[in-house]
C-alpha cells in the first residue's frame, strides 16, 4: 500500500518531459539569461507553454529546479564515471569538465541566484551538501590509486574552478581548458 504521506510518482512521460524542459531551460538562460521568454524555453523542449507552467508555475520554480537539476546530475556522475573511466584521475577530469558546464550554467542564473528573493538563499547550501562529497570521492580514488598528492581538498578545487569559470562567457576566453591545466597539474609526476 503506498504511504499516504510520500509525492504521487510521475509518469515515465512526465519525467522526460520534465528533464527535457529544465535542459532546454538551462541552454535557454545561458544563452539569454534567465529573463528568456518562457515560450522560448517550451519550444526548444518541444512541449507547450501550460506543460512548463504546470511543472512550475512561477520562473523563480523554473530556475530553482534547473540549478538543483543540474546540481543533481552533476553530483550523481562522480560514482559513475569512476566505475566507467580507466583511473580514477581520468574520471576526476571528466568530473571537472562537468562541474565547468554546471557552472558556466549558473553564472547564467547569478542575477536571479544573488537577489533577494527567498526562495534562493538555501541554494548554496544545497550545492555544497551535494557536490563536496561527489568532488572529495574522485580526490579520494586518485590519492590512492597514487596519481594525485593528497594536498588539496575537494572545497578548494572546486572554489579554484569556480574561479577560473567567472569570465566564461567571453567568447576568447576557456574555462573548461584552464580547469584541464589545473586537475594535469595535480598529477604526481
């Protein structure tokens, strides 16, 4: 008998809906901010407009499911691409390279993610629960498969790409290729 109190499960329909919509959301705001026309968004994910406000009837609802979207699978590849990279360094890389799309992502939210509004201030928080320990696990697997010193934690990685991600929408400028740099240096010789 199901528990009274949990969310009714979606249907497997709904759910692609649902990610397709916050993919086609995420693209959508890095590429015109997260004042882009909703209708925008709807046709790019293929679906109608009363689909995205039936998900989220408000855009505060929009960009705060995109953000722990992405935050999510972000989060949730870690495992994964260690069990299917050939080291652990390499799934550290993979990892990175996917923390850099995250966060070109959320440099395309910052406006709405730094005002005042309420329904993003435990957003942060919930970035950091989720992906320091997804961060620390592949730090953890290639400090002791030998091919990283153990001298950096999984917090100052991640705040070190964050940082070289601040000027990644210039069109000259890569973050992903400066992330690279930084995770081949942190190779033992």
């Amino acid at each position: 008998m199901p528990d009274p109190d949990s969310p009714p499960k979606k249907r497997a329909d709904a759910r692609r809906n649902q990610k397709s919509l916050l993919d086609a959301a995420a693209a959508t705001f890095v590429a015109a901010g997260v004042h882009a026309p909703v209708r925008d968004i709807a046709a790019k994910a293929g679906v109608g407009l009363g689909t995205i406000y039936r998900h989220f009837p408000t855009r505060a609802d929009l960009i705060v499911a995109v953000y722990r979207h992405q935050v999510e699978a972000c989060a949730e590849a870690a495992p994964a691409l260690l069990a299917e990279s050939p080291t652990p360094h390499t799934a550290l890389s993979r990892w990175i390279n996917l923390f850099v799309d995250f966060l070109v992502t959320k440099h395309g939210l910052a406006e709405a993610l730094q005002s005042d509004d309420p329904t993003f201030q435990s957003l942060h928080t919930y970035f950091l629960d989720r992906l320091t320990p997804a961060c620390t696990e592949l730090l953890t697997a290639a400090t002791t498969s030998g091919e990283i010193d153990a001298d950096i934690t999984a917090y100052e990685l991640m705040r070190g790409v964050g940082n070289l991600c601040i000027g990644a929408t210039t069109p000259d400028y890569d973050a992903r290729r400066l992330a690279n740099l930084l995770i081949a240096g942190l190779r033992r010789p």
